[in-house]
C-alpha cells in the first residue's frame, strides 16, 4: 500500500450517488406505468396476459444468481483467490448473456405477432394497449442496455484481475462493477412484479 | 476515517440467494390468486423486501458507513415523494 493510497471510500461515495440518479431514471419510468396503469387498467391488464410468465421468471432466476456470482467474486479477490474470481465473473457474464438471449427470444416472438412501437396492430388498437407496450419496450429495453454496459464492465474487470492490476489488496474497481451489476438486478425485482405478475 | 475491512462468507451470500428465489417463488404464487389491488401491495411489498435483501447484503451496505444508508434514505424519501406528488395530482386533478 506503498504507493498510491487509493480512496476506497471515495470511489465507493461516489458509485453510490451515481446509483441514485439511476434509481430515480428507473423511478420515473416506473411512474410512467403507475399512473398509466390507474388510467387503463383494462387495457394494461390485456396486454400483461400477453407476457410470457415462464420467460420473466427464468430471466430472475438468472439475474439472482448472476448477483450472487458477483457478489462472491468481491468475497473471493479479498480473499486473495485469484482463479476463483475469474471463474465467478465469468459466470455474472455468462448469466448476463442467458438473460440476454431470453430477452432476444421474448422480444422476437412478440414482433412476430405484429406487436411493436408504432406497429399496425397496436395503432387499430385501444390507446392504453399501445401504451402498455411502449412503456414494456422502454422498460425493459432501458434495463437490456443496462445489462449490455454491466456486462461490458464486467469483462473489463476481468482481464484487470487477470493481469493482476486489480488484487485483494486493491479491489474497489470490482466492487464498484459489482454494485453497478447489483443494481440492474434490483431494477429487475421491480420490472417482474409490475409487468409479468399483477396485471 | 477508521475503516475496518468486512469480507461476507460466500455461505451468508448463498443464503441471502435462497431466500431470494423463495420470495421469488412466493410472490408468483400469491399473484396467481384474484385478491384485486392486494395482489399489487403485496407484490410491491415482496420486491422490496428482496431489493432490501439485495442492497443491505449483495450490495454491502448492511457493512457501510452510517453516511452512506443516510444518502440512500435521502434519495428513496425523493423517489417517495415525487410518486406521492404526482398520484396526488393525478387522483384529485
């Protein structure tokens, strides 16, 4: 800890009000929903039938444990063992890839449908089911981009702890990645509820 | 600042996972019963349960300094009150 003392604080300080301002971005889309949910609950409550249960809950699963291999990763370069966080990180990207191509899956069998912004189909249809997938796209095609960048992240890391620059002594950069994943999966507890289960 | 280092076992965090997917089992299961806006309530109630799971042990704040769960009230208390400001506008308009 010779040379440069790092502010491990600082840089955590600062990681966490970043995440704030992402929580109320997400929050106002989530606004968006609510108040458009009080207006057109029939409508809404259609078009979540239309949502494919079985895609949400897998695409949870994989993001809970994507965060407990990411979170076991910061357990796991404190501990010095070098090996073990690259085998965890790879398995968070290996996870964000799964969740990546259930997305694609579920994004495509709804295009194939004829069911997309400014599609056809949902112009002939009521205003409050072309709203409901406007704000479905937005939502969760806000939260793949997250996914996209936290993987991306992620990978950077890696090779920064397989080149040693990031080590159990020097960690924080990982643990900032890992915060910035943690909390793509917190926007995800709250997607799942609101569109795949209470409508 | 004095700053002591805490390293979670990977057996708290694989824990902390469990009841993660148990509370996921829990809110599709009591979301399949036609319970009306309780079904909304409760389902909100869950997910913040698991993001309090998430955040106090995945994301170490659980381990953190006071300043930092201070700022994160701060800035839930904001995401409050601007979906309490707006509800309000939109139910009394």
């Amino acid at each position: 800890m010779s040379h440069a003392e790092k502010d491990s604080f600082g840089a955590k300080l600062g990681m966490w009000l970043f995440l704030f301002t992402e929580m109320l971005l997400f929050g106002g889309v989530f606004i968006l929903y609510s108040v458009y949910l009080t207006r057109y609950p029939k409508e809404f409550g259609l078009g979540g039938h239309q949502l494919d249960l079985v895609f949400g809950a897998t695409n949870t699963v994989v993001l809970l444990t994507s965060s407990l291999f990411a979170a076991m990763s910061v357990t796991a370069i404190k501990r010095g063992a070098k090996q073990l966080t690259l085998g965890l990180l790879s398995g968070t990207i290996g996870c964000a890839l799964i969740f990546l191509f259930i997305k694609y899956l579920e994004w495509s069998a709804k295009f194939h449908h004829g069911i997309y912004p400014n599609s056809p189909k949902l112009i002939a249809g009521p205003p409050g089911e072309s709203i409901f997938f406007s704000l479905y796209y937005l939502t969760t095609g806000l939260h793949g981009i997250h996914v996209i960048i936290g993987g991306i992240l992620m990978t950077w890391t890696a090779v920064m702890v397989q080149k040693g620059m990031l080590n159990s002594a020097d960690n924080v950069t990982l643990e900032n990645v890992t915060l910035y994943w943690h909390l793509v999966d917190l926007v995800w507890i709250f997607i799942f509820p609101l569109y795949y289960l209470i409508l | 600042m004095e700053h002591t280092e805490h390293i979670l076992s990977y057996g708290k965090l694989t824990a902390v996972w469990v009841a993660l997917l148990v509370l996921t089992a829990a809110t599709i299961m009591v979301t399949r019963f036609e319970l009306g806006v309780w079904k909304v309530w409760a389902a909100l109630a869950i997910a913040s349960v698991k993001s309090g799971l998430v955040i106090a042990f995945f994301m170490h704040m659980k381990y953190e300094p006071r300043l930092f769960r201070i700022i994160l009230f701060v800035a839930l208390f904001t995401l409050a009150g601007f979906i309490g400001g707006t509800f309000f506008d939109v139910l009394y308009r």
